[in-house]
C-alpha cells in the first residue's frame, strides 16, 4: 500500500473578497506574503527531499485561499509550476481549497487538465442565517449546486465545516453535518471556531456580543458529529486547526488567537471522549463485583483510549470503581478492543 503524502502551499486571502467574521488567514495559516511559481517549485523540492518512502502517493495541495477565485492567470501559473512534477511522476495529483460560490463548469474542466484530483468547499454551516451572520456571502444552494458540479465531473469532493459560529446553536451544527452527508463528499474538516485577533468577531468577543465555546463544549460537539461521519464512511481529515506559533493557546507568546476552545491535541480529546463512551458501555455489563478490568486495544490506539492525562482511567476509576488497564496487542484491529475482566 502506497504512503500518502501532501505537500502543502498556503495561498491566504488569495481570491477571496470576503471578510468572514472569524477570518484572518494570514494569521491561521502564518503566511504573510503572495505566493508565486519559484516558490511553488522550491516548497515541492524541499518536500521530496524529505520523503523517505519510494513508493508513495504525493498530491500537491492549495490551501488557505478561495484558489478557483484568483484571477486565472495566476491560477494556471501556480499549476503549471506543478506540471514537470507530475510529468516526471515525482507528484501525482493536485488539491485545492475554495469557495462554493467560485466554482463552475468552466473552472472544473480547466481543473481537470492539470491533474486536479480533490476540491475541498468551505462550507461551515449549511443554515443560511449562520452564513449571512458570518459574513459567507453565499448560500447553502450554492454548496449544493457547487457539490453536484464536482462530483459530476469527476474530481472527490471534500467539505469543511465549523463549530461554534456566531448565532450557531449545537442543534445547528448538527443538522450542518446531516446535510453535509447528503451531498457524498469523501472526505471533511471540523474546525471549532477561534477568536482571533484582527477579525470582526474579535471586536465582538470584545464587546460580549460572542461568546465562543469552551474546549469542553467543542469536544462534546464535535464527537456526536464525528459519530454521524464515521457510521456513513466520511473519511474525517482533521479536527481543529494545527498548532502553530499563531495558533496557539489564547495568551501564550505569539498566539494570535484571543479565545476559543484551542488545544494542541484537540482530535485526541474528541476520540478520547469516544472511547471514553464505547469502553463505559462494556463496563455497565460487567458484574459489579469486577474491581479489575483490562482493555486489549491495537498500539496505534492506545494513548486515545487511555485519554488526554490519563483521563478516561481516572473517570472509569470514580465512576465505576474499577482499575482499568490499557493493554496494547497487534492482533486488535484498530478501532476494536476486548475486554478482560479479572
């Protein structure tokens, strides 16, 4: 099986005429400045420097801007600067990250001729006042539209949503994760929203007019929407944003980020919590005389079942009484357990 390996070039801002309320891309990304062909070249040389499997699966990915809204000129410069790559079999595909409102048929079939593969669409919430109130400027008719387009012509269509918007209730958020589902995208992106600094819902953070979830919320939220992925096979590619020296805890030296519910770990706590939910319901039919308990989890498991400091065997310990012992065995599948009882 072949190792996948994404080269990321961040484009912030480009194409992208919006100022989305909790928007600051630079920041987000820590890009700072307009990115051209030369600097395209030397991202991907540097990355296949660093690749140590020779038999791999390498896809170019456009991340941070609105890419199918930038002027065409500059869209087919960026590709073209992938193309002797691709020629060469050193890379083998392309994805990029835009706006639902920035895609047509002529877009897509001009896609599609430099190996395009996957569009992700930031979506972030399929109920129309939430968008209005963020300042989307595009509907939830146009993600619809904008799906259709993408799987018709042959590209796997990814989505991203957030967590936690403006004016966004949790019975919200769910219902954006039902109607992701329905338009098959392959793959999604979770991202609580974070306050950061320099955008509109800073100012309102400020004046008490938003208030964002906190990372206990956050998590509790976003693994109910986990649980809807994963029982309709929607690969989840990430849950929060990645931690960087501007996204970093609210305070700390360099964050950019004013409040919010970040955590360095934060797909650990919401898989932790699920693991938390799964090992807790075997325990309820144990026998109550049981005072020992050991869990038999594949390795790559282990660290998420035990929970973020040790938690989930601290939480089975007062609420059940009961030692619970984490055993890592390469003969469990991941995601699967076996309980032991002693």
């Amino acid at each position: 099986m072949k190792k996948e390996y994404i080269i990321p070039i961040f484009v912030p801002n480009y194409g992208c005429p919006n100022d989305c309320v909790f928007c600051n891309q630079k920041k987000i990304s820590g890009q700072k400045t307009n990115v051209t062909a030369d600097d395209v070249k030397s991202t991907i040389d540097y990355y296949l420097e660093n690749f140590k499997d020779r038999n791999k699966y390498v896809e170019v990915a456009f991340f941070g801007g609105s890419f199918t809204g930038i002027d065409e000129d500059i869209q087919n410069e960026l590709l073209e600067a992938v193309m002797p790559y691709i020629k060469e079999k050193k890379v083998n595909s392309i994805r990029l990250s835009t706006r639902p409102d920035y895609i047509d048929k002529k877009t897509l079939k001009r896609l599609k001729k430099y190996h395009v593969k996957t569009i992700e669409l930031g979506v972030q919430s399929s109920n129309d006042y939430v968008l209005k109130k963020s300042k989307r400027n595009h509907t939830f008719e146009d993600v619809k539209r904008a799906s259709k387009l993408i799987r018709f012509y042959g590209f796997r269509l990814g989505v991203q949503m957030m967590v936690g918007m403006p004016e966004s209730s949790e019975k919200d958020d769910l219902q954006t994760a039902f109607d992701l589902i329905k338009l098959k995208p392959k793959m999604v992106r979770i991202y609580p929203v974070l306050v950061i600094k320099g955008t509109e819902l800073a100012r309102e953070y400020a004046s008490e007019e938003y208030e964002p979830l906190t990372i206990e919320q956050a998590v509790l939220r976003c693994k109910e929407i986990m649980y809807l992925f994963r029982k309709h096979k929607i690969d989840i590619i990430r849950i929060g944003l990645q931690n960087s020296e501007e996204i970093n805890y609210p305070g700390s030296d360099g964050s950019e980020v004013l409040a919010g519910p970040f955590h360095p770990a934060f797909r650990q706590l919401v898989e932790g919590e699920m693991w938390y939910d799964s090992i807790s319901e075997e325990i309820k039919k144990v026998n109550s005389q049981v005072k020992e308990i050991k869990i038999h989890v594949n390795p790559n498991d282990a660290n998420t079942a035990i929970g973020h400091k040790k938690i989930n065997i601290t939480r089975i310990k007062d609420l059940y009484d009961i030692d619970l012992w984490v055993i890592p065995d390469e003969n469990i599948e991941q995601g699967k357990f076996e309980l032991e009882q002693k």
